[in-house]
C-alpha cells in the first residue's frame, strides 16, 4: 500500500465527462490498496473566466480580492470529482487550501508556501477517505486567502507530498511524460524514462511547460519523486527524481530545450571602467526586468559593448531604462533584436564527458546558424541564435546528439 499526491490540471478536469475519467482512475487507486490525495486545477478556462470579469469591474482589481475570486476554481472542481467518486462507493472528502491549513506568506497572486499542518490529511487518510484538495491556494497568518501564481496547483502537489512524505508525487497532464524535445518540432523526439530534478529544471526553465519551475525547485528540495502521465493514456510516463550515480555513464544529453521568448539589447561605446556593469544592470535589475545571457566586449580604444538578453514582453520597458544609462555613462548607441531564440543543450553526463560544447558548435555550423552569444552551466550549454533558424538548430542538435535512437538504458540521467 502505497501514499500518492495525483495532481489534474484544467485539460483533464475541463468538463463532467472527463471528472468522471478522473474519478474512475483515482478509484482504481484506492481499489489496489493505495491511499490517494487528489489536487485538482480548475476546470479549463475557468480561470481565464474569472480574470475577465474581475477587469470588468475594475482596471486594475485589487490583489486580496483577486485570490478570493480565483479561488474559486479550483474549489468547484474539488467539489464535483469528490461527489463522482462518493457515487462510485470511494469515500472523499474536499478542500480548499485554507481548510487543509496551507500557510503561506501574504503576497497576494504570489504567495509563497511557509508550512503544511498534515494532521487533518493523515487523519482523513486513515479513516479510508480520499482527499481531494484545492490546488493553487492557502491561506496567510491573518486567514486570508491567497494564491500561488499561475501554475501553482503543481506547486500544491509537491508541497503535499512533501508533507505526507507521500511514495510519489504524480502530474497528469495532456502529454504523457517528458520528451528529448518537443515532439511537434522534432517527429523523432523520444520519451524520456527518467530525467534528474536539475535536468527537468533547466529544461522547465528553458520553455517546457510539462511542470511548473517552482514545483520542479520544490520536488528537488524535499526529494519528493515526480512522475508525469498521461490523464488518459495509460503508460509508465517519466520519472523525475535525483540523479542515480551508477547512471552517469548514459547518455550525456537528456534533451534539447528551446525559448522563443527572448530579446537582446546591446549598449555600444560604453566607457571601460570599473563598475561599468552595475551601472548598466542595476538600473535594469530595480525596473523588475530580469536579466539572462550577458556577453561584454573590450575594443582597444578603451570602451566596451555590452550585450544582454531579456524576456520579450520586458523589452521596450528595457529599451526605454537603457537609453536613459546611455545619456548618463556618455555611451554611443543602444540596439535591440526581438527576432532572436535560445537553444540549449541539457544533461547531468555533461560533468562527465568533454566536447559537448564542440559537437554543439559544429552541428550548428553544419547547417549554417551563427551563434550570436554562448552561456553555460554546469549541466547545460545554451547559445543564441535569429529566431527563424530554431526549429532548424534543435533538429539538427536533436540528430547530433543521437536522441532519436534508443540507448541501451533509457534512464538518460
């Protein structure tokens, strides 16, 4: 007998049928022995609902009052799946983030978890319930409602697991597991098995929307074993969990992440002198832009240009702080490029094979991309590159580093 955390995004609560779907998989659950904490999102579209009808009323919607209404999402799907699964004869039980006593801090639409009280969910448990809980919310020390951000049910899963010190912590969602790519890029992209916590990491921040950053963060944290599946397609789905020494000899690349979401600025002729970076960056960093790839060079005639990349969305913002630091470090010229894209290649074999970062340059020069700007970390190399040769750099990238063949052990930790 096994503890699980099951954790259903809005595709797969998105209407009475697919609960139903729902109710019946979770049923299984408790029929083979298990016992099962069920998190749900709200239905599909729901949220999106409630944000338009809080614009109606207000421009700018106060942030208490825009977690109470979102709540309530979530607290509509909780409610129905635990009426499904009593009408299949499963005893459940639901409830929102403050009945289960998530306490969070008091940043209203991005509260941060401090604690889990688990005594009411262990006692539920053991009374034979199943119970279903509301994801994306909790409350603060002064009891009011607050909520995690987009994504956050995720969130809620993990920190559930954490607590209960659950078996598995398992995401249904509408792909059924983590891929060496995007499949709808990459015809060949493979199904990965298993993929390490800082692996998943990287390449949730690099774009993939399998599971939310902060869940991954979580889940590495507290050790918390993550498994992605299908909602409904049945299948082993990928594990993500730490790194297994006795792997590192697999493969050296667990897959090819990408970000159409970049921008790059360049502050030419800027002066050589010392803290010629915080001059450029803090006003950056206090406008709440955040920085990514940063690339400085020196000419010989005592100045430097300094390029960097940002969220798309945050360029002009960017452009308009930038142009003000130019006028007051006396530099020449400003330019921007929002047709730009990140690719990275991403695995824990890196640590233990040389040359990753050669055969990536040549794959990519083999189909004619110029890098514009190289970053690395210990498991990861991501380079820059003109945002309409990115389909055609991570199919090269992908065939490079021999990911659409089967190896021996998939494991590709």
């Amino acid at each position: 007998m096994s503890l699980i955390v099951q954790k259903f995004g809005g595709t797969s609560v998105a209407d009475i049928e697919r609960i139903e779907q729902v109710a019946d998989k979770v049923a299984r659950f408790r029929d083979d022995g298990d016992s099962v904490v069920v998190v749900v999102s709200a239905m599909s579209g729901e949220t999106n609902r409630l944000i338009e009808l809080a614009h109606d009323v207000q421009e700018r919607p106060t942030p208490r009052e825009m977690d109470v209404l979102l709540s309530t999402g979530e607290q509509v799907t909780t409610a129905l799946l635990s009426m499904a699964l009593n009408k299949r004869g499963v005893k459940a039980k639901s409830y929102n983030g403050g009945q289960v006593r998530i306490l969070t801090d008091d940043s209203h639409t991005k509260a941060r978890i401090r604690e889990i009280d688990d005594s009411r969910l262990h006692a539920e448990l053991e009374a034979g319930y199943v119970i279903v809980v509301a994801g994306f919310q909790g409350v603060d020390e002064h009891g009011n409602i607050t909520t995690l951000g987009r994504g956050g049910s995720d969130t809620t899963a993990v920190a559930l697991a954490a607590a209960l010190k659950a078996d598995e912590c398992q995401i249904y969602t509408d792909v059924d597991g983590v891929y060496t790519t995007d499949p709808r890029v990459v015809d060949g992209a493979r199904r990965l098995n298993q993929v390490t916590f800082e692996e998943m990491l990287e390449m949730a921040s690099m774009g993939s929307r399998v599971l939310q950053i902060r869940a991954v963060e979580f889940a590495g944290k507290y050790n918390v074993p993550l498994r992605v599946l299908h909602s409904f397609q049945e299948g082993p789905g990928t594990l993500i969990t730490l790194e297994d020494q006795t792997k590192m000899e697999t493969p050296t690349i667990a897959g090819i992440a990408f970000n159409r979401d970049e921008a790059k600025l360049t502050i030419l002729g800027v002066p050589d002198m010392p803290g010629v970076a915080h001059h450029i960056l803090g006003p950056i960093g206090e406008a709440n832009i955040e920085v990514d790839v940063i690339v400085q060079n020196v000419a010989d005639d005592k100045t430097t240009d300094f390029t960097f990349t940002v969220g798309r969305g945050d360029l002009d913002r960017a452009e308009e702080v930038l142009n003000k630091v130019a006028g007051e470090i006396n530099a020449t010229e400003v330019r921007s490029d929002n047709k730009i894209a990140k690719v990275s290649v991403v695995g824990v074999g890196m640590r233990s094979h040389a040359g990753v970062a050669s055969q990536m340059f040549a794959a990519l020069a083999e189909v004619g991309i110029n890098i514009q700007m190289i970053t690395t970390s210990e498991i990861k190399i991501s380079v820059i590159i003109e945002e309409k040769f990115l389909e055609l750099a991570v199919r090269a990238l992908h065939s490079s580093f021999g990911l659409e063949k089967e190896p021996e052990n998939e494991s590709a930790a």
